[in-house]
C-alpha cells in the first residue's frame, strides 16, 4: 500500500435477529491475547450466545433470538 492509499475497509453488518458479519482484513483475538484462526476475509460471529462454536455463529440464532432491541441507531 503506498502512501496516498486508504487501508483496506473493514464492515460489520448486523443481521436482522441473526450474527454479525464481519467482512474485511481482521484479527480476531480472544481475552488472553492469542489470535483465534478464522479463513478468509469474512467473519459471522454470534450474537445470540447459544453458538457452540463461539465466537462464530453455528446458525442457533436461529431458535428464537430477537435483537431488535439490540442494536440502537444513531442519527
């Protein structure tokens, strides 16, 4: 990337009742520091907390989350 260049966007989409989706060039670190191994330049992390691959969604979202009421607009 030259100098002139802007960094590659990064974009977290929250999905209707479902997880994040994270699309762009990150890292992922857990509580302790260690780099959590994840392909691609796309990521779908659990928002409902039933996933049993968290921090990834396994699609048990799907079960009956509502999270509407989680995510607040700004104007």
């Amino acid at each position: 990337m030259s100098a002139g260049d802007a960094p590659p966007e990064v974009t977290i989409k929250v999905r209707r009742d479902g997880p994040l989706k994270v699309s762009g060039p990150v890292r992922l670190v857990d509580h302790d520091g260690l780099v959590i191994s994840a392909a691609g330049d796309e990521l779908v992390l659990c928002r409902c907390g039933r996933s049993a691959v968290k921090p990834f969604c396994d699609g048990s979202h799907r079960l009956g989350f509502d999270g509407t009421s989680a995510c607040p607009h700004s104007s």
